[in-house]
C-alpha cells in the first residue's frame, strides 16, 4: 500500500469541514480548525476553488460554501449504489460478529421482500432466502418497515378493517393491536417480532435510511429460540442498530446528531 499524500489529505480535510456547521468556511476558520499555516491553507483553498469543489459565498467576501463538483461526485456515487450488494456487505459483517441469520428486506405493498441475507454456521438455524416474500406484520423487518411510513399511507395499505393473516398462534391480526405495536417501535427505533412468522424463531430489526434520510429497507438479526433470551435480545438489538447505520452510511446517509 503506497502513502498517504500530505498535501492531499489536507485538502479532504479542508473539504470535510463544510459537513458541520452552516456548511460556510473562511481561511482563518479551517487555519484555527486544522491548525495549518495560512499559506498553505490559501493554496489549497484557491486550488479547490479553481475546480470547483468550493466557491466564494454570494455577498459574503472570504467565505466559501461547497460548490458543484462534490454534488456531481455524490450523484454518480449514488448512481452507482446497489442495495442488495450494499446490505450481502453489511449482513455479512453482521452475522461474523453475532454468528446468527442476518437479513436485509424491503417493502413491497403488505409485504417484506428479503433482498439479501447471510447465515448463522450453528447447526440450529434459521432456514429462508434471499427474495423469499412474507406478511409484513408477521415481521420484524416488516414492523419496522411499516412503522417508519406517514399515517396515511399505512392506513391505505393496511386499512381499520384489514384482515391481518396468521403465520403463527403469536402473530398480529388486528390492525388496531398492528398500530399499537408500530407506535412503540417508532419510540424505540427498534423492532422485535416474537416467534410471529416461525414458531421456533425470534428476531429484531432496526431502520437502513437513504442519502435522504427516507427508510428504505431494515437489517434485521433472527435467532433460534434455544439461544434466545432478555440479554441476548438486549445484545442483538445494539448490534442491528449499529449494522443498519453501517448500510445507512453506505447508502450515502449521514446523521445531524
């Protein structure tokens, strides 16, 4: 592995100070922020300049913003992005750390799809597919998936009197009791489906958001229920959380907290 260019890493650095704040950067901003000399902040800034990945604030002479050639680079990024590879990456990385069945799903109407899914190498383990189809409501991935849509459109795929199918003696089927339970993994930010589409499996799930900050698919982690308990359920949790963030970064997501 060849070395780092010192004069370019600067200049990323400089780049990725307009990520907080205001997104507006004087010189003497990034010289106190970096602790660079003014001289070599000066070149780098009117190098970046003259490529357009910042330009001087309108009526605000020494300040800059971001200018065009960051936005073209993070579309062609965003161009090039697949969802399914992204979240076999995640899932993957997922599953080596807890060694249980990971999955990536999407909603489709009232139906979760599995878009990509890695597997636990215990003897004991989740069977399933990747583009295997399943009730949403019976889902952790699901829930959290139909949790994260505006009232309206929930009711319009699930309306007051929707008739809520059974995979199992523990599933949802009343879309009061749905929305009850959607209410608190919207507080949560978590999901957790308990034996409700396999008899012998439970599982919990979290949120992956695009560029946008729009839910665009959940990760979920489902284990059998001879290794399940309150902790490990605890454990699995952080760790959905902390992969569906992972995928979420991937897909260009960046949080203001």
């Amino acid at each position: 592995m060849g070395r780092l260019v010192p004069a370019v890493t600067r200049a990323l650095d400089i780049l990725e100070l307009f990520l907080d704040g205001d997104g507006t950067l004087s010189a003497p901003d990034i010289v106190r922020r970096l602790q660079l000399p003014r001289t070599t902040v000066h070149e780098l800034v009117t190098t970046l300049a003259a490529r357009s990945y910042i330009v001087q604030v309108p009526g605000q002479p020494g300040r800059y913003r971001l200018g065009v050639r960051p936005y073209q680079l993070g579309s062609r990024y965003s161009e090039q992005l697949d969802l399914a590879a992204e979240g076999q990456h995640v899932a993957r990385s997922v599953a080596e750390t807890c060694d249980e069945t990971v999955h990536v799903a999407i909603l489709e109407g009232t139906d979760v799809i599995y878009i990509a899914k890695v597997d636990s190498t215990h003897a004991v383990r989740m069977v399933s597919a990747a583009g295997r189809r399943l009730p949403a409501h019976c889902t952790s991935v699901g829930k959290m998936l139909l949790a994260s849509l505006p009232d309206h459109e929930l009711t319009a795929r699930i309306p007051d009197a929707a008739d809520l199918i059974a995979m199992t003696p523990n599933s949802i089927t009343d879309p009061d009791a749905l929305r009850e339970a959607l209410a608190e993994i919207r507080r949560r930010g978590i999901a957790v489906e308990n034996r409700e589409s396999n008899p012998d499996v439970s599982c919990v799930a979290a949120p992956v958001q695009d560029r946008t900050g729009r839910v665009v698919a959940a990760l979920s982690i489902s284990v059998p229920m001879i290794r399940w308990s309150d902790e490990r359920r605890v454990e699995l949790e952080q760790l959905a959380a902390k992969g569906a963030a992972e995928l979420s970064e991937r897909l260009g997501y960046r949080s203001v907290a």
